[in-house]
C-alpha cells in the first residue's frame, strides 16, 4: 500500500469518526426536534363508541357503533371551558390546535341518526407536552334508563335558548 492510499484511508476513518460524534453530541444535547418547532402542538383525539350498553366496553368507530352526531366540550385541569361545539357535528375525531402544553379534559357525548343521545362520557385527562399526541376516548353507550333521563335534554351542545 502506498503511503498516499494510506493517509486516504486514515483521512477516510478520521472523517467518519469525526462525523459519528457530531451525531452523538447532537442526539444527547437534547434530544433531535424535526420540523419547525415554532408552532404550538396538536392535541387529538380519537373517540371509540361502544357498541352496546353494559358493563363491557367494546369500542368502535362512528360508523361501527353507529354515532352519526356528537357534542363537546374541552375544559382545562381547572375545569374551565375552553371551547364547545355549538350544535351537533358530524362524528370524528378531534384535532385541537392552539393550546398550550398543560392537562386537559373532553367532555363527549354521541347521538344516533333520531339525534337522541345514546353515548356520553367525560375523557381521562390528556397531558400535552411540547409536541403533538393522540389519545383515545372511550365513549359508554347509555342504558336505556339513562338515555330516557336524557330525553327531554335539547341536542344542541346545552346551549340555553335567547330569551
């Protein structure tokens, strides 16, 4: 080999080690954020209905567990309202954008296609932190006794009528 070829080769060894450590250093600076971290993150929720009334929970999509229209509210750890949807909106899930990291609560409830209210629960509190999570939501399907406690209830979000 001659000695041209070898300082090639040790410059080629000395520029990747060298290369690894800036990678090292990088990683444990503090962790690798891709993208622009400027913007606030994203809180979503995706709700699973449950199928059937009772004790066992077993979650589905809207359509599954046919949830046409839902309701909610969002509070922050203090129990204050944040933001509601103002009448029936078509099930799916949630996407809120805007808020700051801290604890949050999601209160749902889901109507069939009558628009007579059929599933309602308040979430576990969510914690979002600096980037955007997803959680999902199990939403209990009520009783019969329930949904008929709830029957004279408008399905308008509990907005009080003007006047």
């Amino acid at each position: 080999m001659s000695s041209r070829t070898c300082r090639g080769a040790i410059w080629s060894v000395e520029a990747a080690f060298g290369a690894a450590c800036l990678v090292l250093v990088s990683v444990t600076a503090g962790g690798c954020v891709l993208g622009n971290d400027n913007d606030r993150p994203v809180l979503a929720i995706d709700p699973l209905w449950d199928v059937a009334p009772g004790k066992l929970f077993a979650g589905d999509s809207c359509d599954g567990a046919g949830v046409v229209f839902m309701t909610w509210e969002i509070k922050d750890d203090d129990g204050h309202s944040l933001k509601k949807s103002r009448m029936l909106e078509h099930c799916q899930p949630l996407d809120f954008i805007g808020l700051v990291p801290g604890t949050y609560r999601l209160e749902l409830a889901g109507f069939d296609r009558d628009e007579q209210k059929r599933w309602e629960t308040t979430c576990p509190p969510f914690e979002l932190g600096r980037f955007d999570v997803l959680y999902p939501c199990e939403v209990d399907q009520l009783s019969a006794e329930e949904a008929d406690t709830d029957a004279g209830e408008p399905a308008d979000a509990g907005e009080p009528d003007a006047g």
